[in-house]
C-alpha cells in the first residue's frame, strides 16, 4: 500500500478497482526555514482572535540591511548572529569585517 524511497522521499500508492492506480509523490526538504525573531499576529478591531492573520519573519525575506545591523549589534546572541552571517553567505553576499578603530 504505501513504499517509502531510502532517500527520504515518500511514494504512496492506492489501488482502486484492479485498473486504477493513484500515485502521490511527496519530495523535499520538510524543514521550516530559519526564523529571524518571532511570529506575531496582526490585531484587527472586530476581528476574532482566532482568525487574526499571523505575520512571520524568517531570514530569508529580511533585507540584508537589516541582517548586517543584527550583526553589527553588540547586545545580538552568537547563535542568531551566525544565522544572519549563514544566510548572507546562502545569497552570495561577502561579509569584510573591519575593526571599530579604523571606522
């Protein structure tokens, strides 16, 4: 009924009818993307609370100007710092550090 590739990708199978076969292939990474602070809802006045829209901020759609003032903060944790250097690097972009007495 349902056969599972060694790479990770999934093909499921159903037979209907002896003469029918349906076959959904699922491929990808399956991950989330990396976040660049934490998802937030969009009040609205009259809107339920359940149906507010959720807005997300992952690094891939934060502007670069944005990721080097992150890294260029004294007060930014080593962990999210080096996500911003890692997405930099994922768009191709050099980063040339330059000490603070030379500015």
């Amino acid at each position: 009924m349902s056969v599972a590739s060694p790479n990770g990708d999934w093909a499921v199978q159903y037979e209907t009818d002896c003469t029918l076969i349906l076959t959904i292939l699922f491929t990808g990474g399956g991950t989330m993307p990396a976040k660049f602070k934490p998802s937030q809802k969009v009040y609205k006045r009259g809107v339920p609370t359940s149906q507010l829209p959720t807005q997300h901020f992952y690094l891939k759609n934060t502007p670069k100007e944005e990721l080097f003032a992150e890294i260029n903060k004294s007060s930014v944790k080593p962990k999210q710092r080096q996500k911003c250097l890692n997405e930099l690097a994922r768009r191709g972009i050099q980063v040339q550090w330059v000490s603070k007495e030379s500015v």
